[in-house]
C-alpha cells in the first residue's frame, strides 16, 4: 500500500523536468542565434521583407517606380510632409503608398508614442503607415494609410495596441488571437506611469486635437480615475507579456525613452529590422522636423497618483524586466519614478 502514489508522482516530477528542459533549451537557443548590438533594441534580425527592396540600394520617394527597388503603387495618393520647409530638399520629400510588404505591426500600450513614431518612419522611409483602427483626425493630418486595409501590402507598418485594449476578463485564447503571433511587431516600451496619464488625458478629451490637448487636473482625483489606473497597470504589463511570449515572428524592441534621446539612431534601427534601406537625406530632413501633427505638448503637473499605485507599476516593470533579460532582450531603461 505504501507505493500505491509513486506512479502519479513520477510522472508528475518527469513532466516538470520536461518542461524545465524545453524552457531552457529555448533560451539558449535565442542567445545562441547570436544578438545584434544591445544599443539597437532588438535581438535579432531575419529578412522579412520582399526581394524588390535590395539591402544596398538607398530608397528616394521621389524617384520613379521601382528604380531604387521599391515598387510604388502608381494609383496611390501622396503627401509632401514639409511643404512650407525653408530647405528645398525638404520639401520636395514625398510620402507614399508601396505595393508588395508584407504586415509588420507597430505594437504599443496606448499613450506611448505610436502615431509620433509612426511620423518618424514615414518621413525616413517616405513609405505611409497603416493601423488596424480608423482615426479620421489622424488621417486628414496626412496619414493617409490610416483608413488602408492592415493587409494591403501598401504600408510599413500597422499600429495595433493588441490585448491592451483587451478586457481583463476575455480568456487567454481571444488574447491570443488578437496578437496574430505570426506577424513580425516592432515592440514600443515606454513608463507605464507616463504612458497611463497620456492615455488618460486621450480618453478624456471631446471633439477635435484629442492626441494633443491636456485636462483639468481635478480628473485625476475622481474614482474613475483610481480604478482606471488598476486596470491599465495590468494591461500595461499584459500587452508586453503576451506580446513576447506568444509571438512567433521576430519581434523588435523599441524603448520610448531612449527614441526620444536619439530618435535618428533608432528610426535608422527599425528600418534595418524591416530590412529597408535608410536614405540619409530624408533622415537629416527627419532629425530637422522631429516634432510632427500628434505629440502632445509637455505640462509641468503634479504627479496624480496615490499611494500604491506607482508601487503596482514597479512590479508590473521588474516582471517585464526579468521576461525581457530571460529572451535576450536589453534591459528597460530606470524609470527613476517608480523607484
């Protein structure tokens, strides 16, 4: 009678030991493929882009179709970013729709940067972004691969906020269908305690310029804005977990707060994971303009949250830190906020 449990218990501990193995094995795996320079936020690169963009030649918008290797869409709209820019160059530069790319999404927690990094590409590349959402406001603005279907083929990349805008309550298998883990995603990270209050003051704003405009700092003290904060803390952490643990196609990591510091540098570095060529006049064009339609303004105010909540965050952070050191991945900048 006293061995009666062994058999269960064996096959228990063989499983545990399967799945240890497997985990490191992955991990391993990763780090052996080899990880490009941990300045550039990515780990490693795969060509993922059509054989008409070649890997040697610079891409000019304003050259004719496919001269330079990208195969532009001759029934597609364009749009002269800096029109009235003092430099000629500049404002001869042009955005347009290509054909032939394959879906690339621009993930990120709401409030972190999208639609400005989204202006950033299109005016290094001068190829249009597209969304997997239709913001009107965005797309008058010059957007025009807003309102383009995600899969067209037409755009650079697709911004998606994926599972942040997931209720916490869906189950992990709508989670998971809301990523598509098989389409390669440039990741942006930025401070969930900044992120939250930009998504905020989005949420809150009526009418026109919501990407822009601030709000009264009496709404951070209501409940809605408590239970707000609960949430997006979660979901803050759950759209970087699922995003890396689940996704199957390479993934590049963006961090907000370093693109700010040297926004060149890694505009340049999301191209070179595309594997689309950089043209240095468009960028020097890019680095003179580096504000755009949709970055909100800074204000100085006080910080809104209580006691506990940046706590919450701090620990949302450090599991996000330790998933991203286990991948291979660079480290998340100190938010010294949420020390």
């Amino acid at each position: 009678m006293i061995f009666k449990g062994k058999a269960p218990v064996k096959r228990f501990l063989f499983g545990v030991l399967a799945l240890t193995s497997a985990f490191v094995f992955l991990i391993e795996s990763k780090q052996k493929a080899g990880n490009p320079p941990m300045d550039t936020g990515h780990r490693r690169l795969v060509s993922i882009r059509s054989n008409t963009i070649p890997d040697t030649q610079a891409v000019d918008s304003i050259t004719e179709d496919g001269k330079n290797g990208v195969t532009w869409d001759p029934s597609g709209a364009s749009w002269q970013l800096w029109k009235d820019s003092v430099t000629n160059t500049c404002s001869q530069y042009k955005t347009r729709f290509a054909l032939g790319l394959p879906r690339t999404y621009l993930v990120s927690f709401p409030g972190s940067g999208n639609t400005w990094i989204r202006y950033l590409l299109e005016a290094a590349s001068g190829v249009f972004t597209g969304s997997v959402y239709t913001d009107r406001e965005i797309e008058a603005a010059g957007y025009l691969g807003e309102a383009d279907k995600p899969d067209s083929g037409r755009t650079l990349v697709q911004k998606t906020h994926g599972t942040a805008l997931v209720l916490l309550k869906s189950n992990m298998k709508t989670r998971y269908e809301v990523i598509k883990a098989d389409v390669p995603a440039v990741l942006i990270i930025r401070n969930p305690a900044r992120a939250i209050i930009s998504y905020w003051k989005f949420i809150k704003t009526q009418g026109k310029n919501k990407h822009t405009k601030q709000v009264p700092e009496k709404s951070f003290k209501t409940k809605e804005f408590r239970n707000y904060v609960a949430t997006m803390t979660v979901l803050w952490e759950q759209l970087i977990t699922d995003r890396l643990l689940w996704n199957t196609a390479p993934v590049h990591i963006v961090f907000y707060e370093h693109l700010v510091n040297d926004p060149v540098s890694y505009v340049k570095g999301i191209l070179e994971f595309l594997r689309f060529p950089t043209e240095e006049g468009r960028l020097k064009c890019m680095a003179d303009h580096l504000q755009g339609s949709f970055k909100r303004p800074k204000k100085n105010e006080t910080d809104p949250y209580v006691t506990g909540e940046k706590e919450g965050m701090s620990y949302a952070v450090k599991r996000v830190n330790r998933l991203l050191t286990l991948l291979g991945y660079p480290e998340l900048p100190v938010y010294e906020d949420l020390l």
